[in-house]
C-alpha cells in the first residue's frame, strides 16, 4: 500500500448467501484509491459498484481478501468517521429543517453547538444553500434536496466522501449543474472521492480515474486514468480526448459482459 493511498483492496470477494444459493457480488477486487483522486466506479446494474461502497464503509463485510481504508479497517475508519456517505436518495428527515438535517450527525458525535453552528454555515455555503437553512425538505427541489444531503455529509470534515449514484434520479440538466458544483466542491475540498454512477458521461467528466465493473461476479475490466484538464467546462464533453476516454469507458463495459 503506498504512503498516499486512501482505499487499498487486495483480492477483495464478497459471496451473499441467498435462497437461491450463494451470488458472487465481488470477485478478486484489487484497487488503490489515492488521496485526493475522484474516482467513479461504472458498470451495469448489480455489478458491486454499490457493494464495493457498502464495504468501504463497513457496511458489509467481505468474504475473502482486504480492504484499508486511511490504513485501517473499514470498522476502524467508521469509528474514527473516517468518510462521509452519500446515499441515491437524499434521505433528509421531513421534520427538520436543512440546517437541522445537517445539525444531526454533530449533534450525535457530541460536537458543541457553537462548532456545530460553523460547520453548518461552511457547508451551506459549499453547496451554495446558505439561504435555505430554514426551510424543510419538501420546500426544496430535487437537486437542492441531494446539495443538502451533500453538505450533511461534509459536516463531518471526513477525508473520504463516498457518493453512490446522488444524481441518478435528477434530470440531465440538474444533473449537469451538479456535476460542475461538484468539481468545484472537489477542488475546493481536496477530499478524495469515489462516485458511483451508470452515466459514461459523468463518470468521464468528473473522474480523475474511472474504474470499469463487469456483470456479477463483480470484477474490474478496466481501471482508466483521464488526461482531461482539471479545469472542466461542461463543452469538455465534445472534445476528441473526451470522446476518446468514453469509447475506451464503453469498449470495457462491452468487455466485461465476456465473463458472462
């Protein structure tokens, strides 16, 4: 494991027991994440993108293999709140207001009020939601709802921001809009990040590195390290090096359905 790597999976497997007998959601995972890098993972559904998420995040536990997270264990890295989770729904409770949606995991944790105050503040205005603290979820469009569940995630100050399809369910024109905050949210932050998504568009705009998944067995077909520029205007996608990063994106997709 290098000194920068953030997420290190060595011959990761995950085996679910089921009625229908045992699924092999992942299989033989090897992958560094380093610090700093936003990392999208792809593929289709039931691929173990989501899983291999969930198992960063102690959320299910492998059968076989290792992953670190910060050096740790994935236990280890919960406990110490090591990341902050981004869920497909926004998953705010409709009884709080936004800034106490957000309030809540500081208020768990045991963090004073006046801390919790400023964390709140700072992320508000990372997410670009600072007027809205007052308003409940339902007040607010699909999109503001998932910058808030964003903004919940970074009250943390956590290093890791893991984000499991957040725009999936948003149009394309939101989605665009949150793609570009995000970046901008990324380069802000300097947080590594890891963004599952089914679009090769967004995986190819956002990522500094694209990890390509096959049909289960979860496998990697491809890991992909952009040459894209930093600096990312959305007519980036039009661009030869753009086109060229989506064909190689679809060739592993095409690749992995082999193992079928």
């Amino acid at each position: 494991m290098t000194t920068h790597s953030v997420i290190s999976a060595k011959n990761l497997s995950l085996i679910f027991d089921t009625a229908d007998g045992p699924v092999h959601a992942l299989k033989d995972i090897n992958l560094e994440i380093n610090k700093g890098e936003l990392v999208s993972f792809i593929g289709p559904s039931g691929c173990g993108k989501t899983t291999f998420l969930r198992v960063a995040a102690d959320l299910e536990h492998p059968t076989s293999g290792h992953i670190y997270v910060n050096g740790m264990t994935p236990e280890e890295a919960r406990k110490r709140r090591s990341y902050g989770y981004v869920f497909q729904a926004a998953g705010l409770y409709p009884w709080r207001t936004i800034e106490k949606n957000i309030r809540l995991p500081l208020e768990i944790m045991g963090i004073s009020k006046s801390e919790q105050a400023k964390r709140v503040k700072s992320v508000l205005e990372l997410v670009d939601l600072r007027d809205f603290e007052k308003k409940f979820p339902w007040q607010l469009s699909g999109g503001m709802q998932q910058r808030a569940s964003i903004a919940r995630a970074l009250a943390f100050d956590a290093d890791i921001l893991l984000m499991d399809e957040p725009f999936g369910a948003l149009d394309e024109i939101v989605r665009d809009h949150l793609n570009e905050e995000l970046l901008e949210l990324w380069k802000e932050t300097q947080k590594t990040i890891c963004f599952v998504t089914h679009s090769i568009p967004e995986a190819v705009y956002l990522s500094t590195k694209i990890v390509v998944m096959s049909p289960r067995p979860g496998r990697i077909s491809d890991v992909i390290e952009s040459t894209l520029p930093g600096d990312r205007p959305l007519n980036i996608r039009e661009s030869p090096e753009f086109i060229a990063i989506a064909h190689r994106v679809r060739e592993g997709l095409r690749a992995g359905h082999s193992y079928d």
